[in-house]
C-alpha cells in the first residue's frame, strides 16, 4: 500500500481481510518507506502490529509475512520487526528497494491450530518482476517432502531448486534465472511449483532483461 502521507499517517491501515470462502485466503500488501529516506538511506527498524482496538473474527489465523526475508509473525499475538538497511542511490533501472512485500494470510482453524491444517502455510517471490535473481520463500506448518521447481510457459521443467524433507520452519531459494545446464533463460514470464506432501501451490513470476 503506497503510503504518500507517512508524516502523517505512521503506517496504520485498516482492510476488510474477512474470509468468505471458508479457505486459506492471501493478501499481498507493499508497504511504502519511500518518504523516510534521508540522501536516499534508511537504516531503521519498524515494528508491524495489529491494531488492538480492532476485533479480529473468531476461528482464523492471521499470519504476516516479509517476503524478502520469509520472516512471519502471528497477528494475533505477535508483532513484525522489519530492520531495513537501504541505499536507493545505486540502484538498477525500475527497482524501488523503499517498496518492502509483505503477505497476511488468514487461515479458518475450524478447532485445530494452523500447523495441524497445512504443510504450506504461505509462499512468495521478490523481487518480481526481477532481473537477474529472484528469492522464493515459502513457510511449512509441519514437517514434508518439499519439491520446488521452475517451469516455462510450455509446462517444461526449468530447473529444480529444492528437492528434500525439511521439518516445520520458514524457507527461501533463490532462482538466479538459468535453467539445469547453468545457461540464462530467455525473459518472459515462468512459473514456481511448490510441493510439500500432498500440498501443491504454482504461482507465475516474471524475468526482465
């Protein structure tokens, strides 16, 4: 959410994140720094918390999530700290490194915790589009086998980052846009296939050059 006001409004927002299809449902937020930076530094810590006047709806969980670092926090007990060390002085062409991705996920529990619900509690990719690598997070509610691959248009296999069994914890590979023979892939748009046990999540990312 582009905050052009920061002065004035210390970056509090309120959405409606009701969740009315009974699933686990994302919502990806950017959060804009732009207007703290001095000489085009910022060296500063922020904290992320929920406002605790609002009631948040029985039965959910409510995770947020920084995509850089595939750090996350519960919103229902919990707060974010984001150290942000940034140098937008040289920086290449259409990269806004003051532009931080942030995810709330909001899970239904139905009686049972998050972990015991998913194996993939939540996932993304930053930069993207991105130019020349790309960092896939990704955070499992319990142990799995976890496969993640790269996939062109054509649904051809790219490259495999992530082929093993990990236990419950946050993730992150970094795809740096070549294919299995270590050759640079052609720009255009691919695909990330996230698997861990019988959970499978694809999401489309995008390679500028």
């Amino acid at each position: 959410i582009p905050n052009n006001d920061w002065q004035d409004f210390p970056g509090a927002y309120t959405r409606d994140i009701k969740n009315r299809e009974n699933q686990a449902w994302p919502w990806d937020i950017l959060l804009n720094v732009e207007n703290m930076l001095v000489d085009n530094c910022l060296n500063e810590t922020i904290v992320l918390d929920r406002d605790v006047t609002a009631k948040l709806p029985a039965g959910y969980d409510y995770r947020l999530t920084d995509l850089n670092t595939g750090n996350s926090c519960d919103l229902r007990s919990g707060s974010m700290q984001l150290v942000l060390d940034i140098d937008a002085g040289d920086i290449a062409s259409g990269m806004n490194p003051w532009l931080i991705p942030l995810r709330v996920e909001v899970t239904p529990v139905n009686g049972m915790g998050l972990q015991e619900m998913q194996q993939i509690v939540t996932t993304g990719n930053y930069p993207n589009p991105f130019n020349p690598s790309t960092t896939i997070s990704y955070t499992l509610g319990k142990d799995a086998a976890v496969n993640l691959e790269i996939y062109n248009l054509k649904g051809q296999l790219v490259k495999r980052l992530v082929n093993e069994n990990l236990p419950q914890g946050t993730y992150s590979a970094v795809w740096n846009g070549k294919d299995s023979q270590d050759r640079s892939v052609a720009s255009g748009f691919y695909f990330y296939k996230l698997s861990a046990g019988d959970s499978t999540i694809t999401r489309k990312i995008l390679m500028m050059k």
